[in-house]
C-alpha cells in the first residue's frame, strides 16, 4: 500500500515489478549509439501504414506486444493500459491501442509521460486496485514536426539549441513479481520561468527537472552519489547543463552519474540532431533500450529516472505564452 | 486499500469522500435549466482574459479553487491534481493550474474526463498515495469550435445530431472525510464501431458506454434499479436512446432513473442546442451543480455516473479515421 514519504514523495512498499519491457525505433534511431540495443528497428518511417500519424501507432502496439510477451503474458492479462504521447487528442495512444480490450487512462505529460505512465501504474500495481498494468508512449519525428513546427517538405532550417524528436516507443510491464523495482515516486509540479522560444525546450525543462529531483532527494535523505545513474528526459545539452545549475544552487551535486537520455539516443557530432533527441518516445526507448538492461544485468542497482515535459501547444506559443516544463522522478532498483 | 471487484471494477473499501465541489459556467450555461445550480456563472466568454483558451483555464482555476475553499482547505494543502480538457497538449490545465504549485498528473480520455480525474484521484485517495487530490476539467465553446470545426465567424450550419461544447468546468476535491463517497470505479475499454461522423459523436460514444455500465453491473452483480440515478456523460439525444437499445441487447433495461448531463445542461428547445450539451465540462458541471447537490441533500442516494468521451482528433477524422469512444463509471453514494 503506497505511503507518502516526505512532501511530495509517494513509497511503494510491495516494489511494483517491471516485468517486461521493450524499445522499438526508426532508421535514425537505429544508427545511433544504441541502435544495437533496441528490440526493434523500423527502416521505413510510415511502417507499412497509410500515414506516419498510424505509424506512430503502430510504434506503441509493437513496443506494448513485445513487452507483454517479454512478461510472459497475453495482452488481455492487462488490467490496465497507462498510456500517451505527443498529438492532439492522444490519438496515437488510442487509436494504436483500441483493439486491445483493455481500460485505457490517457496520461499526459508531454515528454515527461514515460514517467507518468510509470508512476501510476507503479500506484495502481502496489494498492492492488489493478495489476498487472501496461505503461507506455511513443513519439514520431514526422508527426511532432508537422503539428508543432513546419511540414517536412518545407525544410525549415533548425537553430542550434533545437533537438530531434525520436520517432520511437517504449513499453513497461508492471506488476507483482520479479524485475527491475519501482520504489518511490516523485510527480512534478509545473514550473514556468518565462522561456518561450519553441526551439529551446531544454531551458524551458531545466526548472522542472531541478524542482522535482531536488523535491525527491529532500523528501527521501538522499544525495546524488546514492545512485548509479541520474537520467533526466529529454533536456539535451542546453537543458541538462542548465539543471546541474540549478540544482547546485539548491546545495545538490550531480556527479558523473548524470546524463541526459536527449544526449543518449543520438550521436549529436555525427547525427545533425543539434542540441538531442527529444519527444516521449526519447526517454521512453532509452529506458527500455538502454537502462533497463543494464539493471537486469546488475550494471546499474539504483536509478533516477527523471523524464521532462514542456507543456506548450502551438496555440498557447502563438498566443505569447511562455512554456510550462514538467519532470516526474521514478526511483528504479534492482536488488 | 483498492480491492479488484469482479472483471474490471475496482472497489475503494475506505469510501473516498467528495470533500468539497463547484461549477462555473458561461452565458448560456445559465441561462439554461440548471442556470442557478451553478457556483458562479461568467456572461463574459472571455472572463476578462485575452483569449478564450485563457479564459478557459480561467473557468478551471474558478472551478477548482471553489471547491477547495467549499472543502475548508487551501489549494497548498491539496497533494496531487489530476486534470484535463479538450485543447491540445491539454493547456488549459496546464496555464490553468501552473501556478498552484501542487503535483499534476494530466489526463486526457476527451469528455469522459471528469470521470477519469474522480476515478484515479479515488484510487490514490483511498491507497493512501496522496490524499486529498483535486480532480478538475473543463470545456469552452469558442475555444473547442476553432478547434475541432470551424472558425465562429464563419457561422457553419450545425446539423440536427450536433452537440454544443458547453463552456463550463467542474471541480472536486477527493479525500478522507465527511461527503458524498465514490465506491467503486470501472475504467473504460475504447470502442469503436466504425461511426465517422463528427456531428454525430453521441452515436460514436453509445457503444464505449453500454459497454462499460454493462461490465459495471455485471462486476458489482448490481441492476440498474439499485440506482436513483444513472447519468451518462454526454451522448445527446441521439446517443442516449442508442445507449438504451445497446444495454437492452445486453438484457439491462435502463429505467426513468437513466438521463444524459447532455440532456440535462440546455433546454435543448430554447436554446438551439440541437442534440444536447457535450464537452469535458458538461458531464462535469452537471455532476458539480446539479446532482452532488442532490446527494447531499439526500434526495440521491446511489449514482452512476458515466461521463463518455469521443477520442478523435481533426487529423485523424481528416486521415478518414472512425471515432473511438471511451466511458468511465464512477459510483457514488450517499449514506
């Protein structure tokens, strides 16, 4: 039963279990530094479907079947789905998920979602009000490109604070049983200090990151040294710098242990992703790609993972208004 | 502690209280049927802001802070709210509540809403995992209209199964306490079958509900006559007669006891509303201005309510994509 730990900190006592999970990713992604560690890579962007808006659905069924069936189950053993991304409505969560049977939550984080999803299906898992859960969200460049910025085939030339959105998805199990555990949990709350530059999403992020992180390691007593690996979402290279900043003017260190799964998924010299990968389907797939393997393994024992949203839609920039950034810090364990 | 209840329902054994509840609206709103139930109406759409989105997450802080205030308690002590509406990116939760200060989980099931933020809000609640929780959401006309049709000073022509987005939110506030108690939730499955039309979503809509107050009942071995009230979200006219037909399929006879808050917010002859009421709000500020009351006054004892959401998006009803619905069961009773 989940008891409050500190402010704002939710405890987990039963360790909700991570029973499967899986990455999958485009062409791009494929080429980057962690290619080699996806479940799945699709060379063509659209995925054999009619539009990318299906591709991008099409990215959450398979990142979602192949982590039921890393877990061992069958989709309809799912007695919840947390899911959402990007695009308007969630329709890539709804409409990639539809056919499955089983109650959808629609979460909204923007890029922060993967840790949404994780945190209250790791809620809902150790109350026991439903298990086991399915978490999961997706990004896709072509679809993120042509609703918050241009349409590809204008070729708009991009600044160099601007990252790349993934076109990929990631997938998580959660339940009672054996895996990587969720601990604690920490939600964000939205911090704005007045950024609006759409191109620079990483300094809008920075507060949120640095107030929920710092939020967390308060309301548990503990220090960045107590972790193998401190991963925020998607701040990139312009964002993460900013948070060791502002965390250190909290009194918080973040050591070498600190990284960016924005400056993970991309080879930033090689790649022309200027500042990092960003969008849901970023930290999600460098999660399931990269750290928890790493976990199951035993390389790394205790995690942050600390996925960042900016909360602005076209309307709200072309309005004035300044950006919104979210984090929410899930606390990963492998004992 | 949440106990699994048949299928799919989840039962809330400590009984999570309705601490605190308000409703806004806009113009029409009150001049409509339930004009004086509400907490505040605004004859102003913009409530003096400088856009209609603003103006919407205006009518959300009002809503909310109202029923925070009703519940005897200030907005820093809330732990966690759950909130979210129809705009992209769900800014009118999010520049509505940024500067609250207090932990935000976005959710997006479109107007099936309310009953998402009560259902998960219910679950941390009565866990344990943060109590007490604001649940929020709202709709706007102007802001909805631009949206999802046409630009108002266009002045299209509404066809006779066309809902009109109320401008209205609904707030509550869920904790341990003395109030009118939610039981048990059923989380909705996304239905789909096969409507396309946008002026027709009480149709889209029919399905995702008889399907989940038909599991609701099955689950809880309960009859539709052990309830004063069953009041599905928004379906309309349309949408609430195919309800009826869908359930009896089912071999459930709704009664005098079933009506639709779409049904209930306009006079649906004097006020050229075609169809009924629709929008995040709708459900919401019926439940917040009319039928809470009620409870409270013991007039209602036991309600289903049943907010349905349509999950399309102009971009995937231009892709010539069906319009998956969704609808949530929130019980509540009054003992």
């Amino acid at each position: 039963m989940p008891k409050r730990c500190g402010l704002h900190t939710i405890r987990l006592p039963s360790g909700p279990a991570i029973l499967g999970y899986a990455a999958v990713g485009g062409k791009k992604e494929g080429e980057g530094p962690l290619g080699g560690q996806f479940d799945a890579i699709f060379r063509d962007a659209r995925l054999g479907q009619e539009t990318w808006e299906q591709a991008e659905s099409a990215l959450q069924r398979e990142a979602l079947s192949r982590a039921v069936t890393k877990a061992g189950l069958e989709t309809e053993e799912l007695q919840m789905l947390f899911a959402g991304d990007l695009l308007n409505q969630n329709i890539a969560s709804t409409y990639g998920l539809r056919e499955m049977g089983v109650p959808l939550l629609g979460q909204f984080g923007a890029c922060s979602t993967m840790g949404q999803t994780m945190a209250v299906a790791a809620v809902f898992v150790d109350s026991g009000a439903a298990a086991p859960c399915g978490a999961v969200t997706s990004s896709h460049f072509c679809t993120a490109e042509r609703q918050f910025r241009f349409p590809l085939e204008y070729g708009g030339q991009r600044t160099p604070t601007s990252q790349w959105t993934a076109t990929a998805s990631g997938a998580v199990v959660v339940g009672q049983g054996k895996g990587v555990r969720i601990r604690r949990v920490c939600v964000g709350r939205v911090q704005d200090l007045g950024v609006t530059d759409m191109n620079n999403m990483g300094a809008a992020m920075a507060p949120a990151a640095a107030d929920t992180i710092g939020r967390f390691l308060r309301d548990t007593g503990t220090v960045p040294g107590d972790y193998d690996l401190i991963a925020t979402g998607d701040l990139g290279a312009v964002g993460s710098a900013l948070c060791r900043q502002m965390l250190s003017r909290q009194g918080i260190t973040l050591g070498d242990n600190y990284t960016d799964c924005g400056l993970l998924l991309f080879d930033r010299q090689r790649q022309d992703v200027h500042a990092g990968g960003s969008g849901c389907g970023c930290s999600a797939s460098v999660l399931c790609a990269h750290i928890l393997p790493q976990m199951e393994q035993g390389q790394l024992k205790r995690v942050l993972f600390c996925p960042t949203g900016a909360l602005m839609s076209p309307t709200s920039s072309q309005q004035g208004e300044s950006i919104p950034g979210i984090c929410h810090v899930v606390e990963l364990v492998m004992e």
